[in-house]
C-alpha cells in the first residue's frame, strides 16, 4: 500500500494528528510502526464506543503494521483522571484480572489475534520502585499537570485532585516509552496523556511517537459520550437482537456519525448513500438496517445479523403495516409520557409508568423504563402492552 493510501485511511474520521509529518518520514523510510493502544479494564465488556478506535487500529493492522494492545492492569489501579469531574474509585485486584480477561476475548472480535501484541504494563510499571517513581514524577511540574482541562476545572472549584493522580499520564507515557511507540491512539480525552507520552519518549532520547485522536462516539440518548454508566451504550457482547434495535432507535443524523466511525464502507459509498437518501431513491431505514446489520454481523455473525433484521421487521407486519398505525407527532422536549397521555393512548402516565415496570413496552423493539425518555428526530415504533402499536414521528 503507498504511503498516500496509507495515510488517506488513517486520517480518516480524526480529531487530533500531532507528528503528521514524522509520520510520513517514517512511512517513506518502509519501516513497520509500533501503533500503540493502552485499555485500562475499568469494567467487564466494551462497547461501540471502545470499538471506534479499535476499527483505526485495524487500518494500522491491514497495512502491515505491528499492533501493540497494552493490558492496562497496573494504570487501572491508579485510574484514569480523564473526563472525570471527581477521583474515580480504586479497583481491586480480582476486579481489574477479571475485566482484563474478557477486554482480550472482546478485542479480538475486530483485531487479527495473530498479528497483535498482548502485554500487560504491570509486567514493568510493577518493577518500579520508589526512586524510580521519584524520577518520574520529576518530569513533570505540578504548573504543567494543571493545564489539563479536568484538573483545572476541579481545581477552579475546589474539588479534590489526589496527588496519586497526576502519576496517571507519567505511567501511560512510561508505557510509550517501553515500547518504543511510532503513533499511540486515542479518544479526544486523551490527548493529553498522549502527549506526555511524546515528552517521556523525547527525554529518553527516542523518535517522539505520533498521536492520533478519534471523536468519542455519541451514545444512543444522542448527547452524551457512549458509556454503559450513562445508560447509553451499545456493547459489543449484547444480544443481536438488542444491538441491532439500538442501532435502528438512533437518529438519522447519528446514523451518518455511526457509518463515519464504525462501519466498513467507505467515505465515498457513504457519500453515495447521503445523496440518494437526499434525493429519494434510498430510504433512511434501509440505510440503518444496513448498519445494523453489518454491526451485529461484526460481532455475531451474518446469520443472526439477518435473524435479528427479521425479528426487527416483524414488528411493522404484526397484523398491520407501518401507515395503518395510529401516528403520534411531537418534539424533542416532550417526554415519552406525556406524548402517549396527551394523544389518548392510554389514560395516565402511572398506567404507563407501570406497564413500563412490567417490561410491557417497547421502542423499535427494545424494552424501555424511563417514563421521562426524550426521543430525537426520527421516526419509531413504540410497542404498548401486546396490541398497542404506535408510530412515533419527532420532528
């Protein structure tokens, strides 16, 4: 593959690229990158979230580059400051080997096992000793720590930033060092500790690596980032059924996102498809079947990514198509009760309210229990009890 291609597809869908440049000179040279991604298993199962950067790992794979996947176990004991507007909670040991185990059974649904890397960091964090962590820490200033935009605003408000923090980014940049990284991937929030990853490496006397961020992928509320503790993930270890029914309740315009970050197609045949749902000769839901489809297939195979398009489908012909249901039109800002309530479907929010405890209620076929629940623009199924079935327009 020439360095033009190469590059054309590793550019693809990025936030940050610090090193462009050396990254070429290095690509021309014909040298094989050491392309590093760091996974703290700070839960058991990952999601489509974890998985945009993994896709770009892939790329560095498929173009004959050795793919470096550090295990995270000893970074997680100190925990990632990341994002986070408080210290997170210190992981227990038996916590932290069980989650590494099932992040490996995970990560090589997408990565080539065989041509991966595995290591873990406590195999030479765990070696340090108090001197060593002495020099470390003596790379870095206090004055520097706190130009990270998460310290500064905890700091601005008075919230507590523990000093085992700031080790966080020396470790990470310690593991860069290790390996003698070319490129380190990442999401946004994390650009930061790549590049102390860039310093340690220049100060030991290495190739500065180059870093690449990729956008943190929206969760299904829309909002928010994908994260299972905001209720708005897609995991990669769900049910075909489940994955392909959340894929299918986001938004069109998440949608496009969505293909950008997670699919196989490519810039061009994405284009292609915006233009002919623009123009009318494709409509929007074959397009998110589609994705549907290729996700879950990812993950369980074509098989049940057909079964669960199927199952999906059999929702619209349960006895009547999608234009004979009773059509019910809001915005954005009406609560999924209040639209059931105000459009006569049923006479209370507590009698939704407690079909919705029962498990008696649907959205594109995935069980909901949030009563308060705002749906984006698009266009829905809703399921209410075993008869009730409604089309929800959100405009």
């Amino acid at each position: 593959m020439s360095v033009a291609n190469q590059m054309e597809i590793f550019k693809r869908g990025l936030v940050d690229f610090i090193g462009e440049d050396e990254l070429v000179k290095k690509l021309k040279s014909g040298k094989k990158l050491n392309v590093k991604l760091g996974l703290d298993p700070t839960s058991p199962d990952l999601h489509l979230g974890h998985t945009v950067i993994l896709q770009k790992l892939k790329q560095f794979q498929d173009a004959g580059h050795q793919v470096i996947l550090i295990v995270g176990d000893f970074t997680a004991k100190v925990g990632d400051p990341s994002g986070r507007n408080e210290t997170r909670p210190v992981l227990t040991d038996k916590e932290i080997k069980q989650n590494a185990k099932t992040y490996a059974d995970q990560v090589f649904k997408i990565l080539d096992k065989k041509k991966t890397k595995l290591v873990f960091n406590s195999s030479w964090l765990g070696k340090l000793d108090a001197v060593d962590m002495i020099r470390l820490a003596s790379q870095y200033t206090v004055a520097r720590m706190l130009e990270r935009d998460d310290f500064k605003k905890r700091f601005a408000a008075n919230k507590a930033i523990s000093i085992h923090e700031f080790l966080y980014p020396l470790l990470q940049g310690r593991d860069s060092v290790e390996i003698n990284a070319d490129v380190e991937l990442g999401g946004t929030d994390q650009l930061f500790n790549l590049l102390v990853g860039r310093e340690l490496q220049g100060d030991a006397g290495q190739d500065r690596q180059s870093v690449l961020t990729m956008p943190l992928l929206i969760g299904t509320d829309g909002e928010k980032k994908m994260s299972k503790s905001y209720g708005n993930a897609i995991g990669i270890s769900e049910s075909p059924k489940e994955q392909f029914g959340k894929i299918m309740s986001s938004s069109d315009e998440m949608m496009w996102t969505y293909y950008e970050l997670l699919s196989d197609k490519t810039l061009v045949e994405i284009k292609k498809m915006k233009a002919e749902v623009s123009d009318g000769s494709l409509h929007p839901k074959k397009v998110k079947e589609n994705l549907g489809k290729e996700i879950v297939a990812r993950f369980h195979g074509e098989n049940d990514a057909d079964k669960a398009c199927e199952e999906f489908n059999a929702v619209f012909s349960a006895g009547m198509n999608p234009e004979e249901m009773q059509v019910l039109q809001a915005n954005p800002k009406t609560p999924l009760y209040k639209i059931i309530v105000d459009n006569n479907v049923l006479k209370s929010g507590g009698e939704f309210r407690r079909l919705l405890t029962q498990g008696a209620v649907k959205l594109d076929d995935v069980k909901i229990a949030d009563a308060n629940m705002l749906l984006h623009p698009g266009t829905y199924v809703l399921k209410v009890g075993k008869k009730i079935f409604l089309k929800v327009e959100i405009s």
